[in-house]
C-alpha cells in the first residue's frame, strides 16, 4: 500500500470505530449496527448473510478449505452515565467490529492462498446467549480455525503487547425458590422455616471443596424470604447463588455437587425447592495449534517483546462456546493490550486507537499463516503419496 492508500485506509477504519462508538445497541437489539455493517460490506465483493429473526451478521471471502472463522462481539451494555441510563460500549466490541471489518479490508486487497474466511458479527455477546444462536445456525459447522478478540485492561496486559490466547473461566447463576406455607409464630412446629433451609444452604454450599489446584468458588448472592410482620415464620423464600469454576471440568462437578446439597435439604426439610439456571459461560477451550499459530502472527507483527504470555482471567466470553459445541474447531482469542481503563464495564472505558491497527494487522498476519501452512500441508500429503 501507498501511504496515501495508508492513510485513507487509517480514516476509513476511524470513521468506522466512531460510527459503531457513537451508535452502542444493548443484546439482540443491534438493529442499526447489523444494518450499517451490511450497507457498508456492499460495496465489496463478500458474500454477506443477515438472519431474517435475529441480530448480526455473516460476510465470507474466498473459496474451498481450510475455513477460517474470524468473530467480533456486537452488543453494548445498559448502565448509567451521568445520571441517565443508555447503552455503552464499554466493553470494547465497537473495537472488535472495527478490527474485524479492517482484516475483511486487507483481506479482499490481498491475493490470499485457497481457503475461506468467514467473519462473523456476533449479536448478544453479553447476553451469553449470542453465539449459541449462530451455533444453532450452523455458522461454525464447518469452520476449521476460529480466531476471537478482546481488548484487555491494563492491569491484564502492557499497552501494545498482545496475549495469543484468554482463559476465560466457566461462570454461572443459579436462581431458586423454597415453597411451603407461612406459619404462626407462636407454632413453629406446623411447618418449614424457608430462612432455615437457607442457613443450611449456605453452610452446605461452604462445604463443598473441590481440587484446590482450579480455582472455583460457589456463594449465595440473594435470599428473599418473610415480610412486614415479625409474628410469621416464613415458609417461602426466593434465592440466587452465583458459582465459577477455572475449567469447564471443575464447573460440571460443582454443579453435581450443587445438585446434591439441593436433593439433601429437601429429604432434610421435607420441603420443594424449586431451582434453574438460567445463565453460565463455559470456560476456555484454546486449542494449542491456533495458539501456535496466533502467537507467530503476534511475534512477526510487534516482534517477540511484545508477545505476551495467555492471559488467564476470571472474566467470562460465550466465544467458548463455539469449541465446547464443535470440538474439532481450533480456536484462541487475541488479547490486546491497549491501556484500557478504569476497566472493562466501567461507562467511562477509554483505551489507545492503535490498538485497532495492531489487531488488524495481527489477524490478517493470523489469517496469512494459517493458510499458507494448509497449504504446506496439501503439499506434503501429495508428496507422501
Ligand atoms: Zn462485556
Ligand atoms: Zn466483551
């Protein structure tokens, strides 16, 4: 490229960031977002899909495989800005649309090896529930490597270095209700006191120790139960309790364990108790070869100083939910350093552009390596023949 073509290129991928700034749409209401990114791929030659009953989008380019995935998040959040209740994009998906149509950019402008690059604009990322739709949708059914990205705050990773991979932990929210019927104070022996099945649930979930080698933490974090009069023993009571594990494995023991505590109390009490969970996250599935892969784009792209090691965080990403789903996808998130701060989910995020152009440039460098080493691959298996 000139540095004429450069620059244009540079205010191209601004006008965009700003545009996706300045328009944030809360989960599965990402009307505009969907429709601004459409408009604009149809100058290009891409194949763009849009979902006639939900947000987001899909563009492809090339043909044949391997088929390379590339996702952006979409959705902002609702919180509190100056007194007044709106959508931001605090967590920094307007940047990860921003770098994912400045890689589809470089893409088209570059004579690619055989392979298909299909990038793909996630709706309700925060929602949790974003990427189970498009899995649903069978828009990773065929996909072979699977790139993410997400900006990291600065007390994860120095401004200008970038982590080839995010463990995200596995998260998840149970809510409950206990149903008996209230009793008069004076004869507690005609029933259930719901506030003392929740004393024994908080000792029995404190109880429960798993392998201290993963992190993993359970913890009740609501408990509704009586009223106004102090003469009535409650027989009701709603609840939540919030559980996180590391790995994917510790999150499907404590929930067995969870299960347990729940199957005790009622033969304890003789009492129903009700629950669901109507949330988690699964926890990072990173596949070593993508890692590989990544951490080689990284390296020839900033240099090997600037290559940070994976970061591990309790934080959470339904992007993993795209390998738990279809395990043979090879897939790692790029972290990228960026100064972002106070933190992520905080309605005054900022964080340094350049990150954008270093995403870029690290994805299309991602995206180069993959499919060059496939076809490396092609070339050995025909010599073997
Ligand atoms: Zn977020
Ligand atoms: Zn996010």
């Amino acid at each position: 490229m000139t540095t004429l073509e450069e620059q244009s290129f540079q205010k191209e991928i601004l006008s965009l960031f700003n545009y996706f700034h300045n328009h944030p749409e809360v989960s599965w209401k990402e009307y505009e977002t969907t429709q601004y990114i459409r408009t604009f791929l149809q100058q290009f030659p891409c194949r763009v899909t849009t979902f006639p009953d939900h947000t987001g989008l899909i563009a492809e380019i090339g043909s044949g495989s391997p088929v390379i995935g590339i996702r952006a998040d979409i959705d902002a959040l609702w919180q509190e800005v100056d007194g007044v209740y709106q959508p931001v994009h605090s967590c920094g998906h307007d940047a990860h649309m921003t770098i994912v149509l400045g890689t589809l950019l470089r893409l088209l402008n570059k004579t690619v090896h055989q392979g298909t690059i299909r990038f793909i604009f996630q709706p309700a990322e925060e929602k949790g529930n974003g990427a189970l739709k498009l899995i649903e949708k069978k828009v990773a059914d065929d996909l072979d490597y699977l790139f993410g990205v997400h900006l990291r705050p600065y007390q994860e990773l120095e401004n200008g270095k970038a982590s080839p991979a995010i463990y995200h932990g596995a998260s998840g929210c149970i809510t409950g209700s206990i149903h008996g019927d209230d009793m008069h104070g004076a004869r507690p022996h005609l029933g259930v006191n719901a506030i003392e099945v929740g004393a024994s649930l908080v000792q029995m979930l404190k109880q429960i120790v798993l392998n201290p080698m993963t992190p993993y933490s359970v913890k009740l974090t609501s408990f509704h139960a009586g009223g106004e009069s102090f003469n009535v023993i409650p027989g009701s009571a709603t609840f939540s309790i919030d559980l996180r594990a590391q790995t994917n494995e510790a999150m499907e023991e404590l929930q067995l364990r969870i299960d347990q505590v729940f199957r005790t109390l009622r033969t304890l009490y003789n009492v129903e108790i009700k629950t669901e969970m109507p949330a988690n996250l699964v926890a990072a599935e990173v596949n070593d070869e993508a890692q590989a892969l990544l951490s080689k784009a990284i390296e020839e792209v900033l240099g090997y100083d600037r290559l940070a090691e994976p970061i591990v965080t309790t934080g959470g990403d339904d992007f993993h939910y795209y390998t738990v789903k279809n395990p043979s996808i090879k897939a790692t998130m790029l972290g990228l350093g960026c100064d972002l701060a106070p933190g992520l989910h905080h309605p005054q995020m900022s964080f340094n552009k350049d990150a954008i152009f270093t995403g870029i440039d690290v994805l299309v460098k991602a995206v180069d390596i993959t499919l060059s080493r496939s076809v490396g691959k092609e070339r050995e298996l025909s010599i073997a023949k």
